[in-house]
C-alpha cells in the first residue's frame, strides 16, 4: 500500500497548493538519481515523493483522495466505484475537470528543476549508467571478439570487443543501464576493459615483444624459424651470427587497429640458450676454440 501523499511531502492536510508545490520541489531537487548517483534509498524515496505529488499536485485527484474515493496509489477504492457506477445508471451526469488548471503541474516543476524540454519534464531525465569491469584474453583484445557477460543480478550484455582494444579502455553500451524512474531513456552500461597478460606476447603501444629462445648453432650458423603471432606462426630468417639481444621486425604483425586501419608491428628479440646437458663433444670443441682465439667481450667495459 502506497504511503500517505501528505506524510510523504511533509504538509498538513490544510497544505496551500503553493506549500504542496514548494515541498515536492525540495525534495525532488535533493532526492533526484541525477544528483545523488548509486543512492538506492534516495532512488526509492524519490518515486514515493513523485508519486505522492500526482496526487496533491492535481486539484481533482486531491479532492477524491481527500473524500476517499481513491486512494494513496491512485486507485478507486472499491465503495467508491460503486456509488459512482449506481450514479451514473440513475441518469447522473459526471463534471469533467483537466487537471493542473490554475496550479503548476508535475511535468512544469521537473522542467523548472531539471532543464526539461519535452511534453513531461520527468520523461527528460535519463536512467542512470551501469559501470563495470570485465576481464578479455589477451588474443581476444588484439583479434576481437564476441563476449556475453554474466552481470551480478543474473542478467547478461552482448558485448562485440573490437580489436586492438586495451586495458582501461571503456566501451559503451548504450541503453543498457538502469531504466529512468521518469519514464526517461534508459541509461547505458559503461564496460571498462582489462586485458590479461599473455605467457610470451608482451603489447607497447601497438607493438607486440616476443623474446625467441634460438640455439647456439642457430644463433653462429643462421637458420629459418617458427614464430607465433596473434595471427598464427610465421618464417623468420636469423641472421648469421646474431647474439643474445638483436631485434628482429615482423612488420604489420601486431596490434591492428579498426578505426584507422593500422597496424603494429611484432618485435622479436633473440635470446641464445644452451642445452641443459652439455655433452663432451660441445664441451671438448668450446675448450679447444678458446685456446686459440683471445675473444672478450667485455673489452669495452675495461674488462
């Protein structure tokens, strides 16, 4: 059962249509979601002033609440509709009225206090935005992707993850937010993206870093490689003699971007890494290649 309206808005049942106006506007201003975002209590207040101001704010709703024939909601009270029905079949004619002659009406205040500009000043205010936080794998930020979230009422969000999209960026998706308690546009669901590391691809910018574990021989002799992308493995030629550290570039192998349609490149540095086991024959030619060659790379270091 809907709360008393004069209890509501804080007037005596003797309350001035001016008093009535004055009280609904001080709270309408200091209750409304717009200015008190995330407040649920104030949110369900504010229904109950509004609706309460349907009622006292219309002179012939006033009266028939005042005499009982409708009630708090809104609604005909059962007695009344009865004696209302057996009028009319005893030949009584009914008195039309418009409401909100001679007295500011609900949709004017809103305008006052909101900026409205439509029909009904409550209809411009829009729902309130959802924010939330949803975690995407890093090959599905770099390629795009498909993703239904699974909100914490139950509800879900298709949400179309564009590729190229990074940590911290929000994606919008409008009039999926909270509905309007003013019979506004809803608001929109405001998707905050936060992308997982990947075990080996790294993102600087639109650069993808990969570190390459290449062999000895490799690294002295030159060779042709696997190596992975975002979009599949691809042949990459070592050059001969390459050290531990030498960058190589994969060109157009990293992050594309939709809007602009660029694309980043994949750098690939080289790391030399020597077999777990080194068995006698390795060791017996790295022994005699030192004893003939006077190699020392930390000559520059004053080494």
């Amino acid at each position: 059962m809907a709360d008393d309206p004069y209890t509501v808005l804080g007037v005596s049942r003797g309350a001035s249509d001016n008093e009535i106006r004055e009280a609904y506007r001080r709270l309408a201003k200091s209750l409304h979601p717009d200015k008190r975002p995330e407040d649920r209590e104030a949110e369900e207040k504010f229904k109950k002033v509004s609706a309460a101001f349907r009622i006292l704010g219309d002179r012939e709703k006033r009266s028939r609440f005042d005499r009982g024939e409708i009630d708090a909601s809104g609604q005909e009270r059962p007695e009344s509709q009865f004696f209302r029905n057996f009028g009319r079949g005893a030949g009584a004619r009914t008195r039309t009225h418009r409401s909100g002659d001679d007295f500011t009406s609900f949709s004017d205040i809103f305008s006052d206090l909101f900026g409205g500009d439509t029909m009904s000043g409550a209809r411009s205010s829009r729902g309130r935005d959802r924010n939330y936080t949803f975690e995407v794998e890093f090959l599905e930020a770099a390629l795009g992707a498909k993703k239904r979230i699974v909100l914490p009422s139950g509800g879900t969000l298709d949400l179309n993850v564009p590729a190229g999209v990074d940590t911290g960026q929000t994606l919008r998706l409008k009039g999926k937010g909270d509905k309007s308690v003013s019979g506004g546009a809803p608001g929109d669901a405001l998707i905050e993206i936060s992308v997982k590391p990947h075990t080996f691809f790294e993102r600087r910018g639109d650069d993808i870093h990969l570190t390459l574990p290449v062999t000895l021989d490799e690294a002295i002799l030159g060779a042709k490689v696997n190596v992975p992308t975002v979009s599949g493995p691809v042949s990459l030629t070592i050059p001969k003699g390459s050290s531990t550290g030498k960058v190589l570039r994969l060109k157009g192998k990293g992050i594309a971007k939709s809007r602009s349609g660029k694309t980043g490149d994949q750098l690939v540095q080289l790391s030399i890494q020597l077999p777990d086991h080194i068995d006698d024959d390795l060791r017996a030619f790295i022994e005699g290649w030192r004893e003939t060659h006077d190699y020392n790379p930390r000559f520059k270091l004053g080494d």
